[in-house]
C-alpha cells in the first residue's frame, strides 16, 4: 500500500513544533538546567497520582456538559462514548494541535449516528461557554489578586505591546480586513446559495448553537462548568504540594497560575507544549518571586503530569471505544 505524505500536513506540524521549541527556549534560557532537574528528582509522587483522578473527573464533567448540549436536538447520546471521544479528542490535540475538536465530534458521529456539523455546533458552542469562564476565572483572579496580578499584566503584556506596535502594523491589519470583506461580497451569492453545501453546514452548526438556549436544566450546566475549572484549580495546587518550596502557596497562587497557564493552551502548540510551561514559570518567577529553576521544574512536572493523564486517557478509550459499542452484526450473531 503506498502511502501518501501531505506536505500541507508536514509543514503546518512542523510550525507547530517550532512554536513549541520558541517557547520552550523562552522558558529555560539562562536557567541551570542541573539545578531545574534537582528540583524534579525530590517532587514528591502522591499529589501528582491525584492529578490523575482530578483530570479524569474534569474530562468526564465535560463529557456530561456536552452530553447536555446534544441531547436537546433529539439525540440520546451515551455519556461514556462521549466522555471517550473527549479523551481521543485530547490525544489527537497532542500530535496536531485544533484537530481535537474535529476529532471527538468525528469518533461521537460514528458511534452516536449524529451528523458531525451539527456536533461542530455544539463544540463551538462550548467552546464560547469555555471562553467566558475564562473571562471570569480572570476576573476573579484580578479580584482575589489585584494588586499583583494588574502589576504583571503591565510589565510582561501591555508594555511590551504597546512598544512594538507601530502604524505600518495598523496598516497591515487595515489591508487584510479589505481583503477579506472585497472576497467576502464578490462570493457571497456562491457562498448563500440554495445548492451549497456550506449553507447546509452553517444551518447544523446554528442548530448545534441554537441548544444552548434549549437546555433543560441550565443550572446543571453551569454546575458541571464550575466543577470543571474547580478541579483545574486543585490540579493546579496539588502541583505546589509536591514540591516542598511551593508548598506554602495557597488557592490564591493556583488561581493566578490556572489563569495564565491556561494562555499556554491556547497558543498553537503540540498540548501547550513549551507555551505552558512558558506562561506558567513566568507566573510564578514575576509574580511570586518563585526562584527561575523551581518555577520551571513545578511547570514541567505540571505538564507532564497533565500530559500523561491525556495520553493514557486517549490511548484506553481507542481501545475501549469499539469493545463498549458492537457492531450491530455481532449483536446478531450473539
């Protein structure tokens, strides 16, 4: 069998690594990496097995969550095969960063007979849920930590921001949106036609958005989100527990961290790789004063820990995912 290479595929990996490779370059420059991996070899294991259970019972919050989205739409989707294409969803996220999402909404169309755009929907749908909490897990972070974290913003953020903005950069962004506004309205008619398939696919993912509004129990939803992002918090402290010099920081410190280093994830690289370690030492080092090699042993082992969990999750719902659903021939044969 010959197998085909996507060049497309290669190269856009290829970026992704690299990004990881800046950021893991920006994190540990300057930093004696022997002093670092001291730090690592006396973490103590028992709070990081418990990462584990706090991971798991987070993914498995979001599969109810998302179970709750499409079942409006008259689709009575299993939560276990839910909570196992959110776990190969994950792992995918780890070899090619965004194709997650595509992925868990692909494994629950095939095993739950559910058009895949209209799971796009609620995804997306998800996604802005996800983004709000964000918003607010930030606004409380500025609440809880205002002094501290308004310091940080303003000399790691905004500064460097506003130094390197320049008029030739508003003048990019000016040509770019005329670009795509001129492409927009001369495709328009092609685009909105009766006969495109894209009319039929914005159509699903409306109504995969259009469920939120239609929940049943819209408390419960937002109950599973805060106990989504309160077991992220524990995570988050059950790193500074393993480290004896982080063991005197508090729920306050894990919000701050939690916040920023969920920058880590957004950022275009293999499972936040190098991004999250990045964002998350350069909490600890600015904020807190946490010395550089201690700030990023606690950032490596938190990644990994949560990269672990990812990829052992993903690698037992594979398998599991085809031994829990049976083809409908073998049922018969049974």
């Amino acid at each position: 069998m010959q197998i085909k290479f996507s060049w497309k595929k290669i190269i856009q990996y290829t970026i992704f690594l690299a990004i990881a490779a800046l950021f893991l370059w920006l994190a540990s420059r300057g930093i004696p990496m022997e002093e670092m991996m001291g730090h690592v070899k006396n973490v103590k294991l028992w709070p990081l097995s418990l990462v584990f259970i706090g991971g798991l019972g987070s993914h498995f919050l979001r599969a109810l969550r998302w179970k709750m989205l499409i079942d409006p739409m008259g689709y009575n989707v299993k939560a276990k095969n839910t909570f196992l294409s959110i776990m190969i969803g994950y792992l995918v996220n780890l070899v090619t960063p965004r194709m997650g999402e595509v992925a868990r909404c692909g494994v629950l169309s095939v095993y739950e007979k559910v058009p895949a755009d209209k799971l796009a929907g609620t995804m997306i749908a998800e996604r802005a849920f996800d983004l709000i909490t964000l918003v607010a897990v930030f606004l409380l972070t500025y609440l809880v930590e205002y002094s501290t974290v308004n310091a940080f913003v303003q000399e790691n953020l905004l500064s460097p921001l506003a130094n390197r903005f320049s008029t030739n950069g508003l003048l990019l962004v000016a040509l770019i949106v005329i670009v795509l506004v001129g492409a927009f309205i001369a495709l328009r008619k092609k685009i909105f036609s009766s006969e495109s398939k894209i009319v039929g696919i914005i159509k699903n993912i409306g109504e995969g958005l259009g469920s939120i509004r239609r929940l049943k129990n819209p408390y419960l939803f937002i109950g599973y989100t805060i106990g989504i992002w309160f077991l992220y918090l524990f995570m988050t402290a059950l790193g500074f527990w393993a480290f004896d010099d982080l063991s005197f920081l508090s729920l306050r410190e894990a919000l701050s961290v939690l916040a920023f280093g969920t920058i880590g994830f957004v950022v275009p690289a293999p499972g936040g790789m190098g991004s999250f370690q990045y964002f998350v030492s350069l909490t600890l080092q600015e904020m807190y004063q946490i010395q550089k090699p201690l700030a990023l042993a606690y950032a490596n082992v938190s990644w990994l820990a949560q990269t672990i969990v990812l990829i052992t999750g993903g690698v037992v719902s594979l398998i599991l995912l085809p031994i829990l659903n049976p083809k409908k021939e073998e049922l018969d044969e049974k």
